[in-house]
C-alpha cells in the first residue's frame, strides 16, 4: 500500500447517528417497568369506595324496611315467625275483673281501663295481663320473658332495648313457653335468644305504629289513672273463671267514648268541654271500687 494512502471504512455520516439513537430510545422504552403498584392501589381505592357505597346503600334500605308508611304499613309481614290476629280496641273491664285471652301472652282483646306505664319501662315483677293489653293498644311494644331463662347478660340486653325508649315495656312472665316473646297490638313474635336480630325489627316495625293500633299516640304515663308502675297490679297464672269476659267482650263493662282516646290529663288539669270522657258503668254483679277514670 502506498505511503500515504489512508485504510478505507465505513463512513461516519448522519444516517449511523440517527439509527444508533433510534436503538437507544427503543432499549431505554422497553425496560421502563409498568406501574403495577399504582395501578394496583388504584383498583383497591376504587373497590373499596365501591364497598363503602353498596354497605351503606344497603343499610338505608335495611332500615327503611322497618319503618311503616302508607306504601308499607306494616312491615312486621318480612318477619319470620310472627303471628298475626284481628282484635276490636275499646273493650274495657273493671279492675277487679278477669279477660279469657286466647293468647299467652294476650296481645289484643278487652283490657282494663288504666293502661300499663308503657313510658320505656322495665318491671321486676310480672303485671297483670288486661293492663298491659291497654298500652298496646296505644301503640306500645312489650317484651316479656321467663324469668327462669333469661337472666344475666341476656336479661340485660333486653333491657337496654327497653329503658328511657318511649312505648317500650319489660316485665317476666312465669311459665312462658318460650324464652322471650315480644307484643304489639295484633301480632306476636317469640324467640329463643336476646340476641335475636328479630326484636329490633319487630319494635322498629310496630312502636308507635298509626296503621296497626286503634289508638297509636295514646298516653304511656300512668299520671292520675289509678295504675301504680312501682307497685303494679300482679300477674295472675291461674286460668280465669267462668265469670271471665270473653275475647268478644261479652261481660265487659260500657266501652267508653273513643273520641278522648289517651287523652286524660295529669292530676289539676282538666280536658276542654265536650272532651270529657263519660263515667264507666260497672255491671250490678261487681263489687264497688275505687275504678281508675275511664281511658281510650
């Protein structure tokens, strides 16, 4: 080769730059990792918002369930096991008479004048059955239960539903057939455990229920009618006599006028003219009381 005379190679032009940065940007976009982490805390963040949504969706529904309007009047039909009687209202006996109820406990009929003390209360003892029948048919809930059963913990539980709630009572009922069974106006619901969610939806269901009580927003204190919630009239297990007013009223003194339903005023006060509820007539055949004033 002669002096002087340079080696011959490839030329160094644009096009090679060109083509090696074109390798150098494909090599650096095929290694960039994909975001999994992001996309992964994304779809989480979504799942749980969607989570979020349908719980609480589903809560209001849950809730509305129970709640009685003119499209659902009475709610309790989504219960299971409840038992559902036609009962009159403004059937009233004396205090010293006895109802033939065809139910235990009786939950509808004839009742004595005075209502129950229905004002969230919790009795230690049992109370007399046609007193407590009145205050449901103002619209209260009344949960009995065997004493022989429910105790401790689960006695507790049943009364936290009960204490300071208005048209809510509480009593023991000995010999009852099961452990716990709840009353309203026409319907019944026994059950086996305080734990039961069944108890909230029957209150939630028929407490203070206008569709299912002849008189709902009756009076639940016990002010001036003649029934003492601290020293109540007792509970009676024997079977009535013969003498009993029957569940179609038969003996059952005067009803009395409906138009003051619940209405009687604390002691001092007196309802306006014409709402004053006419005295009740107590049959020949029973002895003289001192009858508390005649309620709706």
């Amino acid at each position: 080769m002669a002096s002087g005379t340079k080696s011959k190679g490839k030329p160094k032009g644009k096009g090679g730059s060109a083509k090696n940065a074109r390798t150098r940007t494909s090599i650096s976009r095929a290694g960039k990792p994909i975001p999994w982490a992001t996309i992964l805390g994304a779809a989480v963040v979504l799942l749980l918002a969607g989570g979020v949504f349908t719980y609480a969706f589903t809560q209001i529904n849950e809730k509305e369930q129970w709640i009685a309007s003119e499209e659902n009047q009475d709610p309790s039909e989504n219960i299971d096991g409840v038992t559902r009687v036609n009962y009159d209202g403004a059937q009233h006996v004396a205090p010293q008479q006895r109802v033939a109820y065809d139910q235990t406990p009786p939950f509808g009929g004839p009742h004595d004048q005075a209502w129950a003390n229905c004002s969230g209360t919790v009795y230690d003892k049992a109370v007399r059955n046609e007193n407590m029948v009145h205050s449901l048919e103002h619209g209260a809930v009344w949960i009995a239960y065997n004493p022989d059963e429910i105790k401790g913990g689960a006695l507790d539980k049943l009364k936290s539903k009960v204490e300071g709630q208005p048209y809510m009572m509480l009593s023991p009922y000995p010999g009852l057939d099961r452990p716990i069974s709840l009353q309203s106006w026409g319907h019944q619901l026994k059950l086996d455990s305080a734990d039961d969610e069944r108890i909230d939806q029957f209150t939630n269901s028929l407490r203070e229920n206008q569709y299912q009580n002849p008189e709902p927003g009756g009076r639940c204190d016990s002010d001036g009618t003649g029934f003492d919630p601290i020293n109540p009239p007792p509970f009676v297990a024997e079977k009535p006599g013969k003498d009993a007013v029957t569940m179609d009223g038969k003996g059952a003194i005067e009803a009395t006028d409906e138009g003051a339903a619940g209405q009687q005023p604390p002691p001092g006060q007196q309802l306006p003219p014409g709402q004053q509820p006419p005295a009740a007539t107590v049959p020949p055949s029973a002895p003289a009381t001192n009858a508390p004033p005649p309620s709706q």
